[in-house]
C-alpha cells in the first residue's frame, strides 16, 4: 500500500489514556495525525473501579512525601483525576496546535477497555504506554516497531509505522514464516523507497510483543487488528501501541 493511500483512508485517530498512563503518546499522536492529515481526540477515562476502592473504609494510600499510608479521600482523589485529566488536555492542545492538527478532547468515567470498545469506526487508535522506570528508558533514537504477519491491514500498519519512523523501524515477524514476510514487508518498504530491520519472535503474542518492545527500548509499537480485543493486553508496554484495524 502506498503512503497516498494510507494517507487517504485515514480520517481520525483516538488516544486513549487513564491514570496509569503517562503522557508521552500525545506528541507521537499529533505527529502521525499531522502525516496523515487526520483529526486527534484524546480521551482521558477517569478509573470508576479506583473510584469506588476510594469508598472502602479500609482502602488506603501511601503518598511519596510523607511514606506513611492514609485514608484514601474519594473527594480528593476526583480532584487530582481532573487536574490529570486538564493537564492532558493541555498537553494535547499545544501538541496538536504545534503540529497543526484539529484536536478534540473529552473525558469519561468507567474503564479504559469500555472506552476501546466503542471505538470502531476509527482509523487509528493508541494507547499510552504504563509506568516505566528511569532504567528502562535510554536517551537518543528509538526504534519504531512495526508488527507484521502478511495480512492486508498488517500491511497498512506497516505503512502507518514507516511514515512516523523516518527511517528507525523494526519489523517483528512470527518465526516460523520470517524468510517469506521478510520478503513481503522489504518489497513493500522499498516501493517507498524505505529499509528496515527485521526480529523474528517465537510468535506475536502480547507477551513476546512487549518483551521485544522492552529489549529494544521502543518509541511506539505499531499492529493491526481489533483495538478493543488488543490493547487491553498491551496496558504493560513500555512504550505507546497504535493499533489500526
């Protein structure tokens, strides 16, 4: 598939991000909506199961600054989930504005995977990367990871991953048809004119996904499939995960 191709069929690309999220998707967000001359909304989904742990009367926190567990306040914690959530929106309007994007941004109560579900008729939709440590992460390039298994929509993220790599891009193929893919995928990147580099893995279960897109410290994984069914079991990833279906 061509990158005008790509380009023509994408028309909205949804971010999906709750609290266990950090924010380094929106500008890799705003960067592929601004390739591929599509919208940008961000959803930030406020955690109703956090929100009724707050209810219990033995449910309790331990804060950084003091090390010592409290009471966990359900006022308090709404407070600090809609400062988050207005720090994304910021963070995503200078984002979006930069890039010159047209940008949208709501927010939601209820669970992040309630939030992927309805999300079908979109052309692209990412989800922030979890949590990651300071000794995970590396400075300098980092590796766009394109997932890639001969099908048509594995070769649209293909497309998808090329146009946001510029050139840092790793393809993970199932081993047992790596030499036949390898192939597939190379033609396809040299009509562009691209090269890549290619890692078989054993298989492309979101196990070994998110091992290989921990060991080669990944700026984003790219895939295709079912957004609602994928990325809930690719919460874990050390790096943003765009899936296009």
């Amino acid at each position: 598939m061509s990158t005008d191709a790509t380009r023509r069929t994408v028309r909205h690309i949804l971010l999906a991000l709750d609290s266990t999220q950090d924010a380094s998707a929106l500008e890799l967000a705003a960067q592929l909506a601004a390739l591929l001359q599509g919208t940008l909304q961000g959803v930030f989904v406020e955690n109703s199961d956090l929100l009724r742990l707050a209810q219990l009367p033995f449910a309790h926190e331990v804060t950084l600054t003091s090390a010592r567990p409290r009471r966990l306040d359900t006022a308090q914690l709404e407070r600090d989930l809609r400062a988050q959530a207005e720090q994304v929106r910021r963070l995503l309007e200078n984002h979006a504005l930069r890039h010159s994007v047209e940008w949208s941004f709501r927010i939601e109560r209820g669970a992040l995977t309630a939030t992927l579900a309805t999300s079908g008729t979109t052309d692209i939709v990412m989800l922030g990367r979890s949590g990651v440590s300071a000794h995970e992460q590396r400075s300098g390039a980092a590796p766009i990871l394109a997932v890639y298994d001969g099908s048509a929509a594995a070769g649209r993220a293909l497309d998808t991953a090329a146009d946001i790599a510029q050139g840092d891009l790793l393809v993970l193929l199932p081993a047992a048809q790596a030499a036949e893919l390898r192939t597939a995928a190379a033609s396809q990147l040299a009509a562009r004119g691209l090269r890549a580099s290619y890692l078989p893995l054993p298989d492309l279960t979101p196990a070994h996904l998110i091992a290989a897109g921990r060991r080669h410290h990944c700026r984003m994984l790219v895939m295709a499939g079912d957004p609602a069914r994928l990325l809930p079991h690719m919460r874990r990833s050390s790096c943003p995960v765009a899936v296009v279906p």
